[in-house]
C-alpha cells in the first residue's frame, strides 16, 4: 500500500470520525482516535501484516506460502506483497529474535472444553 494511499485513508477516517463525535476541526486526530478508540491506520496496517507473518510461519517449511514469504523481495522501493508484509513485520521478527512459532493446531479442543459444562 503507498503511503499517498495511507494518507488518503487516514484523512478519511478522521473525517467520518469527527462527523460521528461532533469535533471541531482543530481537535487533534490523535485526540479524536483516542476518544473513539480506533487505531490509527498505519498502525492497523502494520498489526494486520504482522498477525498474518505469524499466520504464514505457522504453516509448513515447505508450504508454498512460506517459500513465497521467504524469496519475496522489492525492487526499486516497489514492494510486492510478500515483501511488504515481511517488510511491516520487521519489528516483530526483532523483538521475538529468532523465537521459534508454534505450528498451527487444531483448535477443536479448545472449542470443546470451552464449551464443555464446569
């Protein structure tokens, strides 16, 4: 996503957000995602690429995904998709520092005992 585009988005949002709350126009957008308490959109972007590196590296080492996070790469600042999402998930593969990721489960036994009666 470009940033022309993430601006559009952004100045959107505090638009609809200052029509819904009745703000005036010189109240801060921090200020107004706050009282809304919505997510600033550049921060919602980088939250929904990092959930879904996750989500790829749960998969299998050879899944055809995995392979695709794994050859991405940008060209001229371009980034394809593959690229950008491992681009945004940059901090998160910092911060866990070579913490390995749980395959992914079935969950239908934390459905089950969810559900089950105490």
């Amino acid at each position: 996503m470009s940033d022309k585009s993430t601006k559009l988005l952004e100045k959107v949002q505090n638009c609809c957000l200052r029509s819904i709350l009745g703000a005036k126009l010189h109240t801060s957008t921090d200020a107004v995602e706050v009282v809304a308490n919505i997510t600033p959109v550049r921060l919602h972007i980088q939250e929904l690429c990092t959930m879904e590196y996750i989500r790829l590296m749960q998969k299998p080492a050879h899944s055809a995904f995995r392979q695709l996070l794994r050859n991405s790469f940008s060209t001229k600042n371009k980034f394809t998709p593959m690229c950008y999402l491992k681009y945004l998930a940059t901090l998160f593969q910092h911060i866990a520092n070579n913490t390995q990721i749980a395959p992914n489960t079935s969950h239908k036994c934390l459905i089950y005992l969810m559900m089950s009666p105490s």
